[in-house]
C-alpha cells in the first residue's frame, strides 16, 4: 500500500526557512510525478511545485525563487526547501504522487488524477 508522510512544518518567524520532507512507501518502478501543494482553511489546494523522475522541476512563479523542490531517490524521499517565509505562507502543507505511467507532470495533472496519492500534511505556521 503506497503511503506518503510529510514531516518538517513549524512555527517560524518572517524571514525563517523550513525544510519540509515526504517519505514515499509500497510502490514499486522508478517512474513518478511528485509535487508539494499548501491550503488554507476555506481556499482552493495550492499548486507549489513538481518534481519527474527524470529531475524535471516546476516552481510556482509568484513563489520567486523562495522555494526549491527536489528528490532523494536513494532514500524516497521528496523535500521542499522553503526560505523567506512570511505570514502568507502559512497553511496546510502535502505532498502529493502518482507513480508509474503519467500524462504530464504538473499540479493541474496531480490534482486532477485519480492515481494521485496524498500524504496527512504538514503545518507551517509563519509570525511577523
């Protein structure tokens, strides 16, 4: 049975950084699409970013730079690496999978999947 398990939300400062991780288990084969999502009570699951198996990243624009997806293969494991936080970026954070065959690796294509996979979450919890 697939299971993702994000770790590494907190209670941060503006200005602090986090580093968030998801341990991915029960699948077998190399082939996935990997990507981090953040909600807020009462608003739409956020798009972050994405990660393929062949290392081919996606990054939210409006996230200018802040934040950096990637992947430990060796260990399953899938970061996001999240810098000059502030208060906006406080919300519920998941990591999301499909494993296997995909059409297109993107957080439109995660969402809208039915093979998609999702982890508990993570809080972050960003004070001015």
């Amino acid at each position: 049975q697939v299971q993702l398990v994000e770790s590494g939300g907190d209670s941060v400062h503006s200005g602090g950084s986090l580093r968030l991780s998801c341990v991915a288990s029960g699948y077998a084969g190399s082939t996935y699409c990997m990507g981090w999502f953040r909600q807020i009570p009462g608003e739409e699951r956020e798009g972050l970013a994405t990660i393929n198996s062949i290392g081919t990243t996606t990054h939210l624009s409006s996230l200018k730079g802040r934040f950096t997806i990637s992947r430990d293969n060796a260990k399953n494991t899938l970061y996001l690496q999240m810098n000059s936080l502030n208060p906006d970026d406080t919300g519920m954070y998941y990591c999301a999978a499909v494993f296997g065959r995909y059409s297109g690796c993107s957080s439109p294509a995660l969402l809208q999947s039915r093979d998609t996979y999702w982890g508990p979450g993570t809080q972050v919890s960003v004070s001015s």
